[in-house]
C-alpha cells in the first residue's frame, strides 16, 4: 500500500468557466491557468502520482505538452494509466476543495461521478467535500481556490515494489 497527497491552486478568471471536479459551473468566475485549472483533480492527479513515486502534474502535463484548456478530466485518465503501468490499483480517492462563494454541495454527486469515469473507479472509492476559511487567506478572500487529496494505492500482483523512473514512463 502507497499513499500519496496532492495540493493545487489557482486564482480567479473572470474570463473563464470554473470547472471543479470536472463539472462546470455555471454563473461563477473560472479558475486562472493553463489547462482547465480544475484545482480538484489537479490535486487528485498530484495525489495519484506521488502515491505511485512518479513524481508530480509538472512532469507530464505541461504547456508544451498539452493545449490551452486542456480538460483534467483527461489529465485523471492519462494518470490512471500511469498509476495502471507502475503496477498499482487506486484503492480510494479523497479531496477537499478550499473556496468561499461557491456551493458545492448540489455539484458534489456529479463530481464524484466524473472523477470516477476519469479514473475507471466506482463511486464509493472518490470522495469530494468542501470547506470555506470563513473569510480568511487567499480563498476567503475571494481571491482563488486550492484543493487538497489523498489518494491510497495498492500493489497488482508483484508489479509495483520499486517505483519506475519516472523519465522512462
């Protein structure tokens, strides 16, 4: 068993939909960044990679190597495929998104689901909650979101013991 943890942020774009857990949502200012900037499965992806020992997002996903609102959801899937290769299963999914105004809670079922399709995973093994900083620091603010997740992997068959260098992969 692996356990990684992942961390993302970004500020505010007024220009941009804000995309959290690879929903949409509408009627608020989007997240600055290159590819969708969806702090939640940018976490995840960092989580996953880290639990695996393959290093971080800025190794494989970078701007050179992907285009301009490029969807995370597909970033979750490539890194699914990587965690796959390394020789790990994804045993469980958990985030949390840091952000003041937006209400998470009508989007959280729909989150879940497509982080889990990204991933290839049941519902029951990602879970997406959210807090508020009652006002303090960067999100409450209304300056950006962060997210944080940890993501718990297990070995397939002997595959797995050491990690790849992950240059080779």
């Amino acid at each position: 068993m692996r356990v990684g943890v992942g961390y993302d942020v970004h500020g505010f774009d007024e220009s941009r939909p804000l995309v959290l857990g690879g929903v949409t949502i509408q009627g608020m200012s989007g997240l600055a960044g290159w590819s969708d900037a969806d702090v939640i499965s940018h976490a995840i992806v960092d989580a996953l990679l880290g639990a695996a020992g393959l290093g971080d997002m800025g190794v494989y996903f970078t701007p050179a190597s992907i285009p301009e609102g490029f969807s995370s959801l597909q970033m979750l899937e490539r890194t699914a495929q990587l965690v796959e290769e390394a020789g790990y299963r994804v045993v469980n999914i958990d985030s949390v998104v840091v952000i003041q105004e937006v209400k998470v809670g009508p989007h959280r079922r729909r989150m879940v689901e497509m982080i889990s399709e990204a991933l290839g995973l049941d519902t029951s093994q990602v879970n997406v909650k959210a807090t508020t900083t009652d006002r303090l620091g960067l999100a409450g603010r209304g300056e950006g979101a962060a997210a944080t997740a940890v993501a718990l992997l297990d070995t397939v068959g002997d595959a797995g013991s050491e990690p790849k260098d992950m240059r080779a992969v």
